[in-house]
C-alpha cells in the first residue's frame, strides 16, 4: 500500500511538472533540470547521513564519476538509448562507492568525514593525470540530443527538464520505499547505537557499505543528469565546493527527509542565480559577485542550524504539527557515533 501511494504521488508531481516544463521558458526548463540533478545527489547524502548517520563530504566527487562514465559511455555508445546510459553510469558509480565504502567501513565521525573529503579534494586531479582518456581541464562533452520521436523542433532544454524530472521521481519513489523496509529499519539501528545494533546480530560494516553504495549511486546518477544538463564534464564543476553545497543543502533541507533534499536542491540552484543578479546590479565586480552566494549560504545555514536543527522540513513538521520524528543534524550523528566509541571502548574493558 505504501508502494502504491508513493507511485501515485510520483504521478500526479510527474504530470505537473511536466506540464509546468511547457509553459516555462528555456531558462527556466534549465533550471529546472539542474535542480533535478541535484536532488537525485542530496536525496542519496540525507539517506546517508540522515538515516545510516555516516557523515561524507565526497558526494561530489562521486557525480564527477557519473558524470564521466556517462561522456565516455556516448563517446563509444552513441546509439545506445540515454536510461541505458544513466543506468550503466549509475551502476559505475555503485562500484565506485562499494570501493570507497569497504575501505572506510571501520571509520566513523569526523574520521569519515576526513576521507571523504579528501576524495572530493583529489578526484577532480584524475581528470589531468589522464588528459588522454578525461580530456584534461577541457572536459569531455557529453553528447546530449532530443529523441526522434518528440521531433526535430522540440527544445532540448524541454527534453533534459522531463527527463531529469522522471529520473528524480524515480529515485525519491525508490529511496522512499527503502527507507520504511528493514533494511532503512537496520540502518536506523546503527545510526541511534551502532554496538547495540550489533549485538543485535545486524552485520553493521555491510548495512554501512550498503547505505554507501546506495548514496554513490545517487551521486553518480546526478552526476549523469547534470552532465547531460550542461552538455560537459569537466573538473572545475565537481570541485570540493560543490561538496559542501550538497551537503549544505541536506542539512538546510532536512537531514533524514527525501522532502528536504527537494528544499534543499532549490536553494542550491536559485539562491546562487538571485543573489549574483542583485550583486551584479548594485555595480559589484564579477569576482565580488560570485562570493555573494557563498557568504549567503553561511549565514543561512547558520541561522537555520540554530532556528531549526532539523532543517526546512523539520520546521515545516514543528508548523504542520508532531506528526514525525525530527530529521537528523551532523552534530546529532557525531554525538551518536561518540556514543557508540565509548561504549564500545567500555566493552572491551
């Protein structure tokens, strides 16, 4: 019945956002693509952090590997249909993410954290370590065209705008389910007390591994859509500053929230947009300008962690009324993971 409702949900969204793409311009329909993009990629960070409590900050460096296998993919495969081509890529970054989650399955807290921000500090560097094969700081294009069925005059920003819209909704369906299965019951489990949850009989190191392998493969599924978006991967888009965006907006979303990862997206594209437009217009220079955005987040952020730990959606929840437990704040899983260090620590003694 859950499944069903959440398909139904999906549907109608579906029908009118597809609708909306109509009847916006082609700006718009761009924007409304990347913020797509991106809510497939924090959808897959707050059901990391939010509800297996494992802290990353290398969700962008895992959308730099979506985005690439997906230039590569149509660079070898061009008459290959673009799901297939989403999929293969997201299944390359599932890889990508069971690597990385077998590595740090041990780690936790900051120390997680510290991994995976090196990740997203090094991987971009691949790109000029193998310019040969990644095209170096130029990128690789990413060979986006309008199907032939919707015809040669149909606006290709109207195809990326349905087809990130479809994509998004697919993951949120997806995602929503997991979460209320026992396997989002487990990872719950070890996010509240990973000791008792062992002693529990879960495996922790594989529910940890899994819930890394499902977030990558969101990264790496946005990562898809945005190369498509923007026609190019290239490194100067997956830099460490898109990391902290991504994780700036899971946190002013909601962590723990799939609804919040929806508030967050917007934000991360129209904040940005609004706040250069205003900079520029009061006659601040173009560098001045693009630090505007930056700045903003802080202090939105700040302002949000301090009025409502829980994020956008967490107010939305204090608003509407108890209706659901409040989403989960980083400092709320380092405090846990904390915990479970000192527990364990008495354990042994």
């Amino acid at each position: 019945m859950t499944l069903l409702r959440h398909v139904l949900t999906a549907l109608v969204a579906g029908v009118v956002l597809f609708l909306l793409a109509t009847r916006l311009s082609a700006y718009r329909d761009y924007q409304m693509a990347e913020i797509a993009a991106y809510v497939v990629a924090v959808a897959g960070l707050t059901v990391l952090i939010g509800i297996s409590g494992q802290i990353s900050i290398g969700q962008g460096a895992f959308m730099a590997v979506g985005a690439y296998a997906t230039a590569l993919i149509l660079q070898h495969q061009a008459a290959w249909p673009i799901w297939l081509v989403l999929i293969v890529a997201t299944l390359a970054t599932a890889l990508a993410g069971a690597i990385v989650g077998i590595a740090a399955a041990r780690l936790r807290g900051p120390y997680l954290a510290g991994v995976t921000l090196m990740l997203a500090v090094a991987l971009p560097s691949v790109a000029e370590a193998y310019q040969s094969v990644l095209g170096g700081d130029q990128g690789l294009p990413v060979a986006a065209t309008v199907p032939g069925f919707l015809g040669v005059s149909f606006p290709l920003t109207r195809w990326q705008a349905w087809l990130g819209i479809a994509a998004a909704l697919v993951v949120l369906v997806l995602l929503a389910n997991l979460m209320r299965s026992g396997i989002g019951r487990n990872w719950r489990a070890i996010r509240d007390d990973e000791v008792a949850a062992s002693l529990a009989g879960l495996n922790v190191a594989r529910l940890k591994v899994l819930a890394f392998i499902v977030s990558a493969a969101c990264a790496g599924l946005g990562g898809a859509l945005f190369g498509v978006v923007t026609t190019i991967a290239s490194p100067g888009a997956f830099t460490l500053t898109l990391s902290i965006g991504l994780l700036t907006a899971a946190v002013i979303g909601g962590l723990g929230s799939l609804a919040g990862a929806i508030w967050g997206s917007l934000l991360l594209v129209l904040v940005p947009s609004y706040l250069s437009n205003v900079a520029s217009s009061h006659g601040l220079s173009s560098a001045a300008s693009s630090s505007v955005p930056i700045a903003a987040y802080g202090l939105v952020l700040i302002a949000v962690m301090l009025a409502f730990p829980g994020g956008i959606q967490g107010a939305l929840r204090r608003l509407l009324g108890p209706t659901a437990p409040a989403a989960t704040t980083p400092l709320s899983a380092l405090r846990r993971h904390a915990s479970a260090s000192d527990h364990k620590e008495e354990s042994k003694t």
